[in-house]
C-alpha cells in the first residue's frame, strides 16, 4: 500500500518504496554484511522492480524507503501484514548511523499506534540474530518465548503494545537526543 506523504523526523524521513528505489534496495539485499539473517534474493532489477509493483497493491503492507534530510537514501523498512489492530515490524536494513536507525524505527512505530491505529506491533526476528534482538529488548519490546520455522530461520517473536509505547517512545527520544549530541560534539 502507498502512503501519500512523508513521515519525517529531525534526522530522516520515510517515504512509499516506488520502483525507481529498486536498484539501491536490491544493492541492499545482496550486501553480504547486511542480509545474513534475510531471505536470498537473486540479483535481478526487474524481478525486485515486480515484487515492490505487488506490494504496493497490498491493502495490508507498507514499505517505506529511510532517506537521510539530504534525500540520501539509507535503507528500508516495513509495517506489513496488517490484521485487524496488529501488525508486523520488518523489513528493516539500513546503511545508517544509530541515531538514523533508532529515528527510522520511531517513525514507523508512531505511523502504527497514532496514524493506523494499532494496538500491537510486533516483529519476528533470527534467534541467533543477537544484535537485533538486543535492539528490540533496549527499545522497549517485549521479547517472548516464542519460536516458529520461517524460510529456514527459527524466528523469535518481539511485540510492543500501544498501551507501552508512550513511555518506550519518551524513553528512546531522550537516548536519540542524547546519540545526536554526541554525534555533534
């Protein structure tokens, strides 16, 4: 699904995937440091040109491009597999910096709970894939004893509750503050 607009921070902006991203989104997928714990994608620009082309027809997903206030793009990431108030966190690979990274996911987080509504946001992340879930657990989420097969990867199951987020979102725009004056200084 298209969102008409930006969702813009101090740092980044968010902005719909459209076709013309495909060639640095599939660069992205193929970064071998990067796509360890993502599923294989072949090298090849018209077939990633398709599968945005379908996704963007999904009354149920959005996929967002991380695009530095430069218009510098850093990465992707995703609210997808929307039912009902819940919906999926993914999709997330980024060349960014900490500070761009934490806003990227502050953005997507406060498009779930206020712009869509959600009362439940979760994301199922490779168990071995410690940095990620360590990210999860210092952002604020919920890490569950929760494990499922997913293309050959055991996945565990992260959640964030809008009930939580008001203070998981103060908590995270303090240490965002505090990530860009170190930055600066």
């Amino acid at each position: 699904m298209t969102y008409d607009g930006k969702m813009v921070g101090k740092f980044i902006y968010l902005r719909s995937v459209s076709e013309e991203d495909a060639d640095f989104i599939l660069k992205l997928r193929l970064d071998e440091r990067l796509n360890k714990y993502l599923s294989r994608v072949d090298n090849n620009l018209e077939e990633e040109k398709r599968w945005i082309r379908e996704h963007k027809m999904l009354d149920n997903d959005f996929y967002f491009l991380i695009v530095r206030k430069d218009d510098e793009p850093l990465g992707t990431i995703s609210l997808y597999d929307i039912k009902g108030s819940e919906g999926e966190f993914g999709r997330w690979v980024s060349v960014g910096n900490a500070v761009e990274n934490l806003e990227s996911v502050l953005l997507l987080h406060d498009f779930g709970f206020y712009t869509l509504g959600l009362n439940l946001i979760y994301s199922e992340t490779v168990k071995e894939n410690v940095r990620v879930l360590n990210f999860h657990r210092r952002f604020g989420a919920e890490i569950l004893d929760e494990f499922r097969e997913y293309n050959g990867f055991i996945v565990q199951k992260a959640v964030i509750r809008r009930e939580n987020y008001p203070d998981i979102r103060l908590k995270n725009q303090k240490i965002l503050d505090s990530l860009s004056k170190s930055l600066k200084g």
